[in-house]
C-alpha cells in the first residue's frame, strides 16, 4: 500500500461559489494519484466542511475558492478546526488568491496555496509532501 493510499482527503467548495471545475479536476487528479478523497459539492458552510472532515477523519482540506471571499472562509475554516481539537489537519487552497493575501492566509494557517495555471501534478506533488496521515 502507498503512503499516498492512507492519506484521506477532503476537497471542499465554500460559499456562493458555483465554480466547481477546478476542484472537480483536483479531486480527480489527487483520487487517481493514489489519495482517498472525499468532495464535498458546492456551496457548503465552513462549519459544514469541518464537520465532514471530523466525521471522514481527513488529514488535509483542500478548499476551491473564486468569490474573493477567501481573507474570511479560509481563516474560519482554520479556526473552526483549532475549536474542535483538529488543528492538525493540514489546510490548502486554490482559486483566485492575490498575491498579496497570501501571507495573510500562511500567517493564519493555511499551508499552501495554489492559484489558476498550477497544475494538478504541482497540487498532488505538494500533498505527498506535506500532508502526513494522521493515524500512523
């Protein structure tokens, strides 16, 4: 079994956005690179996505983002996590980011962020870097 098989995913789209392309493509992308992963659907709340990712027992959150709302779901997402005992569940992003939110969203704990043109080989080479399981 790959160390990549025992990782559990979660892939969420946050809020009003209705664009789920890109996550669609990144869950796919991380499922057949060997990664359990559960997509969440659009329009989901943080508090949603959290307690998916408790009742799955994930060990990332990839989070899909292009409403410009990410300076607040990301954080609450984190914080949410923090209040429930998860603050090791590592939590990722993508979407329409600026550049200059980006420390921002690293200051508050979210460990990588991907914007549009990345490629979904750069997203699975990050999560086999640095997203460990959780129940080793």
């Amino acid at each position: 079994m790959s160390a990549a098989s025992t990782v559990r995913l979660l892939v969420g789209k946050v809020g009003l956005d209705g664009h789920d392309r890109g996550a669609k493509i990144i869950a796919r992308s991380l499922r057949d690179a060997g990664f359990e992963v559960i997509y969440t659907g659009l329009h989901q709340t943080p508090e949603m996505v959290v307690a998916t990712a408790l009742q799955e027992d994930v060990d990332g959150i990839g989070l899909s983002i292009l409403s410009g709302a990410h300076n607040t779901i990301f954080p609450k997402i984190v914080d949410l996590l923090g209040a429930r005992g998860a603050s090791d569940i590592i939590v990722f992003g993508g979407g329409i980011i600026p550049d200059e939110d980006k420390a921002g969203l690293t200051r508050v704990g979210i460990k990588g962020l991907f914007t549009p043109g990345t490629s979904s080989k750069d997203v699975v080479e990050w999560v086999r870097a640095n997203v460990p399981s959780r129940r080793r």
